[in-house]
C-alpha cells in the first residue's frame, strides 16, 4: 500500500483553511495547517510536503515570498506548489509568466481532486 501524499495548506483564512483540510484528510491525505509564511516555511522544512496549497494574498509574507523560499530550499525542490486566489489579475500574472499551477477561488471539491491528480501524475511523490 502507498504511502499518503503529504499536504501543507497555507491560508491565512482559517476557516477555509481548515475546510480543504478537512476535505484532503477525507481523501486520505496528511494534512498538516500553515496560517502565515513563516509558520508555513517551518512546517515545510520539517513536514517536507508532497503539494503546498498556497494561498497568494497573505499579510506579512505574501504566498509569492513563500513560495520563493521554498525554492530556495534543495529539500523542497520536488515539492509541487498550488497557487490559489480569487484575484484575476494574479491569475493572469500567473498564465503568463507560467510561474505555477493555480486553483481560483472559489473552487469546487471536484477540481481540487483534478488539481491534486494531475500535479501527482506529472511530479509523484517526492523521494523521501
């Protein structure tokens, strides 16, 4: 049997933080819960995830710096990053740069599975 694919949701809206944890915990995923970009980077390091969701807008260290650092870090190069937002300038910024995945909010359970299988399909798991 395979292991459970690792999943570090960074949001700082608890409440819908919590609802797609609770949903990827449904799904059979480890979950683990990162409200602001130093608590997520932390986690990271330590939890090294399969898939960071990120969100983009956060106060402090918005979800671009987070996922800068997370690059910078060889351990976490495999991880597969998942933007989301609600913004449409931020996706068309995204489109055009091809910088990562992203998911606009609001979002439907459905295409964050297919969001989460192609991301799996095209990277795997990373190699512990």
């Amino acid at each position: 049997m395979s292991q459970p694919v690792r999943v570090l949701i960074v949001d700082d809206n608890v409440d819908a933080a919590q609802s797609v944890e609770q949903l990827l915990k449904k799904w059979g995923h480890d979950v683990q819960t990162a409200f602001n970009g130093p608590q997520a980077l932390s986690k990271a390091k330590a939890f090294r995830p399969h898939i960071v969701l990120l969100d983009i807008g956060m106060p402090g260290m918005s979800g671009y710096e987070l996922l800068r650092e997370i690059r910078r870090d060889p351990r976490l190069e495999m991880t597969a990053v998942l933007m989301m937002t609600a913004d449409p300038n931020v996706v068309r910024f995204i489109r055009e740069t091809d910088l990562t995945q992203y998911l606009v909010r609001p979002f439907s359970a459905d295409m964050l599975k297919k969001k989460i299988s192609g991301l799996l399909a095209r990277t795997g798991p990373a190699a512990e």
